[in-house]
C-alpha cells in the first residue's frame, strides 16, 4: 500500500501559481528579451543589465550576410607594389625637410561607379605624419593604399610602393610617408551600384587642387 503525500492544490492557488508566473515571464520579456532580441527597452532595464549590447539589429544581419556573399581571392605579397622590373627611384633617398606641411584636417567624399575603380591621393613629404579614416555607405571594396615618389621627369612605368591591401568597408590608422610624392587610395567597386567613399584626413599633407 504506497500513500501519495503530493499536496493537492485548490482552484484558487492553480490560479495564483499561473498568475505570478505569467508576471515572471512578463518581466523577463520586458527587462531581457525585447532589448537582446529586438532592441526595444522601454524601461531602461536592458541598457542597466547589459542586454541591449546584445541586439545587433536587422541592418547588421543584412550587412553581414551581403559580405559573405562576396567572393574575395586571396591576395598575395607578390601583388604588393610595382613589379621587380621597375626599379625604385634615387628621390625616395632623399633626406626629410627640415619643415613639413602645415596641419591640416579635410573630409573627402569620393564616388566609386559599379564596376569601376578611381584613385584619390594626397601630398606628403617624407616622414609627414597623417591619420585618416574612410568609410563606405554600403558595400565593400577592394582597396591598394599607396604612394607614388616626387620625380622630376617620371618615367612610364611608375615605381609606387603598397601600403594596405585589402578587401574593406571602413578602414582608420596612421601613417607616415616614406619619401615625398603623392599617397593615397585606389578604391575597386565590384559591385552593381556606385559606393560614396567619406575619406577623413588630419595631419601634415596638402591637397590637390
């Protein structure tokens, strides 16, 4: 003979039970899921328990998934730079001046046409020092940072030296010039749609008209 010691609850304690735990998930709806999940925090509990870092939003789903999407080639050190044929021109043994440009800040915008590539440069002398920053208003784009050196009579094939290359939608860093001439971007769009490049520069540069 076994005796079943399990309590038997009324109409009225089933009911409660369902009330408090339907308040408990109200809460943890309104304090957890709704920031994480949707970013909506309408009493301010996500921010102050940290679950609104957690909504990373539609747009950055979007975004992520378009990238990966892309087929990216691996890119070699061997596409770095001028070929080994041409050679690197005396100028850029040149010392540093004594004074370098004045500094300087500008933001640049800069329109990449689909399929398209443009290049947008500035000046430095050697050992100028410029941070920058760019980004992208969709989209991703193949990108060659480099410099060219300040010759007098250039030759056909131009000697220029690679800096950053990369497949990017934003990129910021400093940098200093390694000889005198004119540095900067080539930006490629492979995709159907122009892209608006925002360059930001500050440092000791100059524009060309």
């Amino acid at each position: 003979m076994t005796t079943n010691n399990q309590p038997h609850l009324s109409k009225g304690q089933l009911l409660k039970s369902l009330i408090i735990a339907i308040i408990i998930g109200a809460i943890v709806l309104v304090t957890a899921v709704l920031p994480a999940e949707y970013g909506i925090d309408p009493l301010g509990t996500g921010k102050l328990l940290g679950f609104s870092e957690l909504y990373q939003g539609n747009n950055q789903a979007e975004n992520y998934d378009s990238y990966s999407s892309l087929n990216f080639k691996t890119i070699k050190m061997e596409k770095l730079g001028s070929p080994k044929s041409t050679p690197k021109p005396s100028e850029a043994n040149n010392p540093p001046p004594e004074n370098q440009y004045p500094e300087r800040e500008d933001t640049i915008e800069v329109v990449v046409p689909a399929k398209k590539g443009v290049e947008y440069k500035f000046k430095s002398l050697k050992l100028g020092h410029t941070k920058y920053e760019w980004t992208l208003d969709k989209g991703v784009v193949y990108l060659d940072f480099h410099g060219e050196v300040k010759q007098e009579n250039p030759p056909k094939n131009v000697f220029y030296e690679s800096y950053t290359v990369a497949y990017s939608n934003n990129m910021a860093g400093t940098f200093t010039a390694p000889f005198e001439g004119k540095h900067g971007w080539y930006f490629r769009n492979d995709t159907s749609e122009d892209i608006v490049v925002t360059i930001k520069l500050n440092g000791e540069y100059e524009l060309f008209n």
